[in-house]
C-alpha cells in the first residue's frame, strides 16, 4: 500500500463551479494532487469540478463527501507553497493534456446560452398565446365602430 502525500492545513477562499452550481467553498487542507473543502452545498463523489483560489484555477473530481466536507483529486500536481502564498501556479508543458479546467468554463457558458436561449423560448411562446387570445377576443366581442 502506498504512503499518502502530508496535507498543509490552509484556509483558503475558493469559488467552485459544477453542473449548474457555483458554490463558494474553504480549501481546508492541501497536497500536490488533492485537496479537502468545506461548503455548503458540497459536490457528490465523481463530480468534476472547478476551483478557483486568488492566484489559480484548478480542474479536480470529488473523490468524496461528508456534511460540508469533501475531498477532491485534482488534474495535474500543483506547486502547494504557490497556492499558500498566493502565488501564480507554474505549469509544465501541457499542450498535450486536455485542459478539462477550460472544457468546464466552455460547457458552463454552453449551459449559459442554453438557459437564455430557453427562456427566450419561453417569452416568445408566451406572447404568441398573448396575441393569438388577444386576436380571438377581438373577433369575439366584434370590431369596435370606426369614428366617422
């Protein structure tokens, strides 16, 4: 069995943003491939997810979940002390890795779209009902006379 990476006990501010939901979230702890957060409206396991810190953002999945805490593996390592300092993460050649960190920002402005294109929907529906009755009340109650 392997020997687990030590954890830094941190408290660090961090955004998240999975499915629809953008959670604001404590990074409570931290190693080079993990991390433990606490919010309330924590991730189920095997949700990939996006934190945001000050100085960085990470691609991560939930690895697991109890009460408002939850643990996360993140995509690649990160330099631990950068993070703690605030400091701008130094990344290695990733041209050929997948940026799973942009493809979560590009489905999240896909939903976004989605949403608004589906509420447009829905508004032009409903003045088309709005106008269809106004039309059939007209020729209900007759046309009003035309002034002379």
């Amino acid at each position: 069995m392997h020997q687990r990476e030590p954890r830094r006990p941190v408290r660090i501010a961090a955004a998240t943003r999975y499915d629809r939901n953008r959670p604001f979230a404590t990074i409570s702890n931290v190693s080079s491939r993990g991390m433990e957060l606490r919010s309330a409206t924590p991730p189920a396991p095997g949700t990939y997810l996006e934190i945001r810190s000050p100085a960085a953002s990470f691609a991560a999945r939930t690895v697991w979940s109890r009460g408002e805490a939850f643990g996360v593996r993140l995509q690649e390592r990160i330099d631990v002390a950068a993070l703690v300092e605030g400091r701008p993460q130094q990344r290695n050649d990733t041209a050929s890795i997948p940026d799973e960190a942009a493809a979560a920002r590009q489905n999240a402005r896909r939903e976004e779209m989605d949403e608004r294109l589906g509420r447009a929907i829905v508004i032009f529906a409903a003045l088309s009902v709005l106008a269809l009755s106004s039309l059939l009340a007209w020729n209900a109650l007759g046309r009003p006379a035309l002034l002379p």
